[in-house]
C-alpha cells in the first residue's frame, strides 16, 4: 500500500515538472529560430558589402569595354552604353533588372533589355545605406574617385575619335592607345586596389558578426536539446510510475508458478518497473535464476562444438590452399571445408565488381545456396541490397557479425529465406587483393550469437589465410606475364625493325656497321648487310658533310644525343637527302662502345622546302618576283634612296580588256599571254628595275634613280613592247595596256601609298582612252579619296535610312493629266548634304552597291504605286530606271516579278527605263532579258534616247513602247534649228515604229507648244513640276483633279 502512495506521488511530482520543461522547451525553440534568423540577416548584409563592391568593379571593366569597343568599331550603341552605366552609378537613371555582372553582355544588338525598376539612387548612397564602417567606406569612396578619374580619360578618348567624321586612321590609333597604355592599366590597377582592400576589410567584419550570430545560436540550439532530452526523460519517467501503480493479474501468476514446477525456464516472466518486491518480480527472479544455469550448460557445449568444427575447417582451408593451383578450386574447396568441417548452414565467397559496385557468387557450398545462383547484390549504400551484412563488410572493408540474423533490421530483405534454410546468425569478412577489397566470405550459422570472440579469430585467421593465397595466385600470374610480355616484346622489336621504313642501325667506335635493317640495306642500295660492312658509314657521305657526321659521332661517344642532316650516295649511284638521329649505347660496364642511329630519308622534303623557298618569292605562272619580294626590294629602294636623296618610280601597268581573253579563248591563251608578256617586259628593262605580277593582268615596277622623263621614256618603251601581236597556238592577239606612275618622294614614302597612287593614275589613264600612262597628280588623290568617303557612306544609307524616293509627274500632251510617275532616287547625308545622283550613283555602280540599293529603289516605288492605288488616284504607271549592273544581272526578272508579287501590283504598271548605251553593249543579252520581262508583263523603254549609238536594225529587235527624247536636245529647241530637226526626227521615226515618246527637261511653254506640235504623246519637267516627295507627289496629283469620282 505504501508502495502504491508513493507511486501516486512521483507520478503527480513528474506532471508538473512535465508541463514546466514544457514551457522551457517551447520558449528555447522560439529563441532558437530567432537567432537563425539572425544568421540570414548578417549574411544577407556580408553579400550586400560584397555586391556593392563588385557593382563598382564590374561597372568599370563596363565603362573600359564598352569605350575600346566604341573606339574600334565606331558604333554609337556603345557610347551610349558607355554614357548609360556612368548615369546609373552616379544615380540619374534607375538601375535595370537584374543589373549584375553579366548585364551588359547579354544586351542584345538592338538594345532590348528589361525595363529600370526603382529610383535612380548613386552607388555611393547604397554604399551608405549598408551601415559600412568609416574606413571601408573611405576605400570605397577612394574607388569611385579612381573610376570617375578613369571615365576623364575614357571621355577625352571619345571626344579624339570625334573630332573629325568619320574618325581619321590616326585619331583612331591614339584613342586606343589611350586606352591600352601603361597610365590607363595603372588606372585602373588604382580602382581595384581600395575594392580589394575594402573586401578584405568588409570580410573580416562580416564574418565575424556571422560568427557571433552562430555561436548564439549554436549555444540556444544546445539548451533546446538538453531541454528536448530532459523533457523526453521526463515522459518516459511518468510512463513507468504509471506502469508501476499496476499489478500483474491472478491467472498470469498461476500460470507462471505452473510452468516453473514443470520444468518450463526459458520464457521469461516480464516484471513492470517497481514491482521487483511483488510476488510477480519474486517469481520472475526465481525464473532467471534458473534459466541462466540452463542456458550457461547448452552455450558451453555449443561453444565447444564450434570451436572443433573451426579448428578442424581451419586445417582443411590450410591444406587447400597448399594443393589447389587455381581460385575457382581454392574457393570451391573453401566452402565446402567451412561448411562441412566448420559445421556451418552455408558458406560462399562473392568478388566485388568496382565499376558496378555488383557482387558477384564465385564459390558457394551447404543449405539454401540455390538463391546464390541467380544473386543480386551491391555494396552500394544507395541499393536496398547494400545494407546488408556483405554489401557494408565490402564497402567499408570491415567484417560484420550478424548475431541475430532473424531480429536484425540490416537482413530484413532475407528473413523470410533465413526463416526457411535455418540461418539464424552469419559473418561476413572482407577479403584482400592487392591491398584493395576483392570480395567477401560469408558464413552462416544455425544459432543465435554463434560468433564469439573465439570464433571470430578463427574465421579472421581463415579470412588472412585467404588473403595471402590470392597474393600467391597474384604473383604466380604477374611471373607468367612477365616472362610472356619479354618473349612478346622481343619478337614485336624484331618485327618493327625489320618492318621500319626508316633505317635503324648500330656502329661501333670506328664508324663500322655492326646491325642495320631491311630499310637501312635499301637505303643505301646494298643486297645484304654483308654488302654495306664492306665499307663505313663514311664511304657513303658525301664529303662536304664527313667532317660534320665524324664530329656527331663523337659528341654522341661522349654521352651526347645528336641529329644531323647530310646527303649520301648509295652503292647505285643514286643521291639522297638523310636525316639521322643518334643516341649512345652502354655495354654492361656502363661504358659507351656503340652509336644507335634512326635514319630517315628526307630527299622529299628538302624538295619541297626549295619548291616552297621559291614559291614563296616568285609567281608560278610567270616567275618574276611576286608580292612578298616586291616588298622586301621596294623597303630595300626606298631606304636607299631616302639616303642617296635620289627618286624612285613605281609604275602599275593593267592590260586593257584582259577579261575579254579570258572569256572568249579561256585562261590558258590568257596564262600563256602573261608569260610571254613577262618576257617582254624584263627585257626592257634595266638589271637593277623589278617588274613583279601582283595577280591577274596587274604588273608593279620599281624603277631606282629615274625622273619623271626617264619614267615617262620607261612607260613608252613598256607600250611599245605591249604592242606587237602574241603568237599564241593559232591567235594573233593584240592588247594594251595602262598605265599609272607615281613618283618618290612626291607621291609617297613607303610602297603601300606610292601603289596607291599608282593605281589612281592608272585608273586615269583607263577612264581617258586607255593605251597610255599617266603620272599621279593631286587632284586623283582628292578624287580618290572623295570617291572612298562616298562608297563608305553608301554603304550605311540603306541601314541609316539616307535615301528616299522622290517622284516627277509625266503629263500627257493631249490631255494635261498625269499618265506616269518617274521614280528618282535622292540621298541626304548630315555630314556630307545633299549628294548629287551624277555623283553617288556610279559609285554605287563601281562598288556593287547598286544592287541592294536598286532593288530597295524599285520595292518603294511599286509599294508606293499600290498605295496610291488604295488611297484613291487613278492607277498610273511607275517608271524606274535601271542601271547597267542591274541590267545584266542574271535575277533580274525574277526579282522584279517578286518584288510586285509581294506589293500587290499588277505588272502592267511598272516600267523600267534603260540607257540607250547600256541596251545596245551586249544587243544579243539585252533582247534576251526585255523579251523575258515584257513576257511578265513589264514595261520596257529607252532613257536618254539620242545619246548613244543605237541603229535602227537594233531598235526594232527591242520589245519596248517608248523613247525618252534627252533633255540635252529638248533644252534649246526654241532657238536652236539643230535640236529642233533631231527632236522632230526621233518623234517621227518613233511613230514609224510604233513607239510612244516623252520629252524631259521641259521647262518652258515654248518648249511644249513646240513638241505638242511635232505629235510628242508625253512631256516631263520643271514646267510642271520637280521631283517630290511621295506626301507632295499625293496632293499634287490630287490638285491635277486625279482622283475618283
């Protein structure tokens, strides 16, 4: 009764100090995670410190890449760039998303990009915010200064480059070396020292104050867990003062009296905590008493049994390893031993797979060892099958005891096999190969607890025993390699010498061949080895490299290795070209008494070498000097005389209508041509001039010492020689030539400028008739240059938008209502104004951008035709002139059916003008291409009638409906009897041929009183209007009262 009070007792105490620990528990957990939040809080201000500092650095590697890539390329995307992170850093615009290290990199060409976010606040403000110390952020500041220092001469960089349009060679050149120069590296090696400094500094405090904050958490995460345990202690000690109050029941007692009188003391009597004075817990000390007495007599036996058993297994597994002369009878004879003399349920040997981490059965022997035929086993942790006894002893190279195979979490995937078979413990024991793990024992056992610590040595002694004849097995293996890889390796070094292509030979000390293979014996045209040590290695060198080779063979008997390239004659004569390689040899003595020499025949290569020497000087075709010799002679010329204060001329000749040779007889009339040419022009000549072919039909000359007579006199001579016809299979051809000089120092100073003007004063004489020569002059330069500036500038319009369309009415002369719009191409530059068409139009032509231009001309013009359509004019016809490239370009015909496919206008409406003088060059091919447009519909007329050579055989082949009268005839017709009769011809003759005409340039009354009076059917001019806009051309045509009703 006393026991059941203070039962009640303790267990009332043990609530109470429950519910408290309770309250301390919950309380340590808030506190817990209010100092991990902490945590968060001071690493979110470490990476704060640390992104703002880098913000600062990246936003001045930012600032130096996008200012060197503005000075190399000149794309003002980048100086906005540029200008754009100094604004954000200094806070007049809003930083963008995600405005972090890579930023500027991925923005995109066409600068689409995240919108900014926030307000526009200075990096040094956000420096301030984030509570840095004084001193880090004095560093910081010190950076920024740096940096906007830096930016100074970034700025100064930009305003070089912009100081002429476009930017000079030179101004270009300074602006980069500003920024590549050792003053701007030191600059910025001055921004990232105080980062690096303050990062050190920011560092150090940060870590700290994270520091402190986990130490106070680590310390409040410790109180939480005693409390936690305290409180499980706690629990637990309730639970048992209320298991305590509780006794056992009446028939529970006589039953458990009943069992011990028979006999019965194996199950034990479970006795609650505190009832050790009852009757229950005195009966169940009794049952104790007396099962231990029982089970100490069984174990002893059993031990005493095992122990046999191993010992005797033991002394088979010995003997076993002594007889067997391979693993699989070892390790069969093993398992068997083990299970046989051991008086083990079952025993097996599994070998580990490294690369699957697989086990795989090798040997097994005794009860339930069918399942290891099909076994799926891993030592990897991550496999179900790896937390077994086996899988951990493998992976953690350790041997594991299993002492109750049936109650062990680990063996849960077999028990329902262990419970069948009779397995009841097991021990697995790691076995060694190479110091490696090979694989596994695993024995199993019929009793609970079979491996004490006797027996546990005895199957650790079995596991050695094991580990050393696989070592034995080990070396027996790598013995019988060894002696095969040695029989192996001598026959495939025999084979590969043999085999060689190259000569492999050993002489002795005196020069004498001593060994030598196939190769070598066929190099040097011999029959047999006998045949060559007739004679040394010295008979075969020719003299002029004896002395070379003895002084090799010597540094080589000195210890030396040496190579050496010489020329032999062999035993038939024939000479070649040998590089050998040569190494000493030791007898056994260490002494050198041998040379061992790799030969190999390189007659090939020296061949190539001299091929490729005089390739790389001359012209194949030709054989004068080439590009790269002109160039070391012109440097050579020009030192001299810079020196001697003497001229020197450089002549560039280009043959007229080469290309026509070409095309007409093929390039091998034209090849043979240009050496016959080379000939002639060496042989008037001095020996001291260099003529050089700089490729195709294009020769340079330096002429040393000479004037501008005696350059002149050279020229001459030079067409003089041109002149006479070519014999060329059964051709006589006869060509010219043009050429252009330019005079040092006058015309330059270096080859680069002085070809330069050479070729615009050939290009001269080409445009003046061709057949002649032509000295530099200044004004070819300007041009020159004008001519450069222009094809640059053109070359961007399309991009820029420069070019519009504008558009001049075409009245009808019976009527006075607009029949036609004339489409008329205009370019407006900022820099350079207004360009005249006269003027950028055959640039365009001689630089091939006449064609994107001319193609976007024609898609405004129909696109523009259509829209006037929609808006309401009456449908008129757009007419577009095409150039000569245009002309004879192969797509034509089917860009411009594309083109109004695409715009929606019917081919009726266009027309396209062409110059007289382009449509009668190739007569044949321009009837090809108007029969091919006028088949799809499209307009064909003749611009500029009157001008060229056109004969009236070729008029009628052209499928064309109009002539265009040049305003050249129609300017003086009023007072003018000469353009009154041929403007009257070409309307009469038109008509005669069925073919409507239009006067342009008409600009007075007279001028159209005169041509409505000659039956002109179409007039266009300042008399009615200028080209306009498309908007002006709109309300013009509108005032002329076009539109519909």
């Amino acid at each position: 009764m006393n026991d059941s009070n203070s039962n009640l007792t303790k267990f009332s105490r043990h609530l109470w100090l429950t519910l408290c620990m309770f309250i301390l528990f919950a309380a340590t957990f808030g506190a817990y995670v209010w100092t991990e939040k902490q945590i968060d809080r001071a690493n979110e201000l470490r990476q704060q410190s640390f992104m703002l500092a880098e913000e600062l650095r990246q936003s001045s590697d930012d600032l130096t890449r996008m200012i060197r890539t503005y000075a190399a390329t000149g794309d003002p995307l980048y100086k906005a760039h540029f200008q754009e992170i100094l604004d954000i850093r200094d806070g007049k615009k809003p930083r963008p998303v995600d405005y972090q290290d890579v930023y500027w990199d991925l923005v995109q060409s066409d600068d689409k990009r995240p919108r900014p976010f926030g307000e526009a606040v200075p990096l040094l403000e956000l420096m301030q915010r984030a509570r840095f110390t004084p001193q880090e952020l004095a560093k910081l500041q010190e950076a920024k200064a740096r940096s906007d220092e830096l930016a100074l001469t970034e700025q100064a960089a930009m305003r070089l480059l912009e100081s002429s349009s476009p930017p000079t060679a030179a101004n270009r050149e300074e602006a980069l070396r500003m920024l590549h120069d050792t003053n701007y590296h030191q600059a910025k090696i001055a921004i990232m020292l105080p980062i690096n400094q303050f990062r050190a500094m920011a560092d150090r405090r940060t870590l700290q104050a994270v520091r402190d904050t986990e130490s106070k958490a680590t310390s409040v995460r410790l109180l939480f867990i005693v409390f936690g345990v305290l409180l499980l202690t706690l629990l637990w000690r309730m639970r048992q003062d209320l298991y305590a109050i509780l006794g056992g029941p009446v028939g529970e007692l006589h039953m458990r009296i009943a069992r011990l009188g028979s006999g019965e003391f194996s199950e034990p009597i479970s006795v609650a905590p505190g009832q050790q004075d009852s009757v229950l817990g005195w009966l169940s000390e009794t049952q104790l008493k007396l099962a231990d007495l029982d089970a100490s007599r069984k174990t002893a036996e059993q031990r005493s049994q095992r122990l046999t058993q191993l010992y005797a297994a033991l002394s088979q597994c010995n003997q076993a390893i002594v007889r067997c002369q391979s693993e699989e009878e070892l390790f069969a004879q093993l398992c068997g031993n083990i299970v046989s003399f051991g008086g083990m349920q079952l025993a097996w040997i599994g070998r580990l797979d490294p690369d699957t981490k697989q086990i795989h059965t090798l040997a097994y022997h005794g009860a339930g060892a069918e399942y290891l035929s099909n076994l799926n086993l891993s030592a990897s942790a991550d496999q179900p099958s790896g937390q077994g006894p086996t899988g951990i002893c493998v992976r953690e190279d350790r041997p594991y005891w299993c002492q109750d195979f049936l109650h062990d979490d680990r063996t849960a995937l077999w028990h329902e096999r262990a419970a069948s078979v009779g397995w009841r413990a097991s021990a697995s024991l790691p076995l060694h190969r190479k110091a490696e793990v090979f694989g596994a024992l695993t024995v199993y056992s019929d009793a609970v607890g079979a491996f004490d610590e006797d027996v546990r040595s005895l199957l650790l002694e079995m596991a050695m025993d094991i580990d050393f004849a696989l070592q034995g097995f080990d070396k027996e293996a790598q013995r019988l390699q060894i002696e095969n890889a040695l029989r192996m390796s001598e026959q495939r070094f025999r084979t590969i010498v043999e085999t060689e292509p190259e000569c492999i030979k050993v002489v002795d000390r005196n020069g004498q061949i001593l060994e030598i293979n196939s190769a070598g014996i066929s190099m040097l045209e011999a029959e047999s080895l006998a045949d060559v040590q007739k004679q040394t290695l010295l008979d075969f060198i020719l003299p002029d490299y004896r002395s070379l080779f003895v002084a090799l063979h010597q540094r080589v008997l000195g210890g030396e290795n040496g190579t050496l390239e010489f020329e032999i004659t062999g035993m038939k004569g024939t000479r070649r070209w040998l590089e050998t390689h040569a190494a000493p040899m030791r007898n056994t003595d260490g002494e050198i008494d041998m040379v061992l020499g790799i030969t190999r025949d390189v007659t090939a290569r020296k061949e190539a070498e001299a091929r490729i020497q005089y390739l790389a000087h001359f012209d194949t075709l030709t054989g004068l000097p080439n590009r790269a010799q002109l160039a070391e002679r012109a440097a050579y010329a020009l030192n001299l005389a810079q020196r001697s204060h003497q001229q020197l001329a450089l002549m560039l000749l280009d043959l007229d209508h080469f290309k026509d040779i070409n095309d007409t007889l093929g390039h091998t009339v034209g090849d043979t041509l240009l050496a016959q040419l080379a000939g002639r022009l060496q042989s008037v000549l001095r020996e001291e001039d260099t003529v050089s072919r700089l490729g195709g039909d294009e020769f340079i000359f330096l002429l040393f010492g000479v004037d501008m007579h005696g350059a002149a006199h050279v020229a001459q001579k030079i067409l003089d020689a041109i002149k006479a016809p070519f014999k060329i299979e059964h051709f006589d051809l006869n060509v010219t030539g043009s050429i252009g000089i330019a005079m040092y120092p006058g015309d330059g100073h270096d080859l680069e400028v002085l070809s330069k003007s050479a070729d615009a004063a050939m290009y001269r004489a080409k445009h003046e008739g061709r057949n002649g020569y032509r000295f530099f002059t200044t004004e070819m330069q300007t041009r020159s240059e004008r001519q450069l500036q222009l094809v640059n500038a053109l070359s961007q319009a399309l991009e820029r938008e420069q070019l519009t369309v504008h558009y001049q009415p075409q009245i009808s002369v019976i009527n006075g209502r607009i029949v036609a719009a004339e489409a008329l191409l205009r370019w407006y530059h900022p820099e350079l104004g207004q360009v005249s068409p006269a003027e950028f139009i055959p640039a365009a032509e001689d630089s091939g951008l006449i064609i994107p231009i001319g193609e976007w001309v024609l898609r405004q013009a129909v696109r523009q035709a259509r829209k006037w359509m929609l808006d309401g004019l009456d449908p008129m016809i757009i007419a577009v002139n095409l150039s000569a490239v245009q002309f004879r370009h192969s797509d034509l015909p089917n860009l411009v059916t594309r083109i109004l496919d695409e715009e929606g206008l019917p081919a009726e409406y266009l027309e396209l003008e062409l110059t007289e003088g382009v449509a009668m060059h190739d007569t044949q091919n321009a009837v090809a291409v108007m029969n091919n447009l006028h088949a799809r519909g499209v307009r064909m007329s003749i611009d500029d009638f009157g001008t060229g050579y056109s004969s009236l055989s070729q008029l009628k082949k052209f499928r064309i409906y109009k002539l265009k009268i040049d305003q050249s005839f129609v300017r003086d017709i009023s007072t003018d009897p000469e353009d009154k009769a041929i403007v009257s011809a070409i309307i009469h003759m038109a008509k005669s041929l069925g073919l409507q005409t239009i006067a342009e340039g008409v600009e007075t009354a007279g001028q159209l009183a005169f041509l409505r009076e000659q039956g002109c059917d179409e007039v266009q001019g300042y008399y009615y209007s200028r080209p306009l806009p498309a908007q002006q051309f709109e309300e013009f045509a509108r005032a002329k009262a076009m539109v519909k009703p």
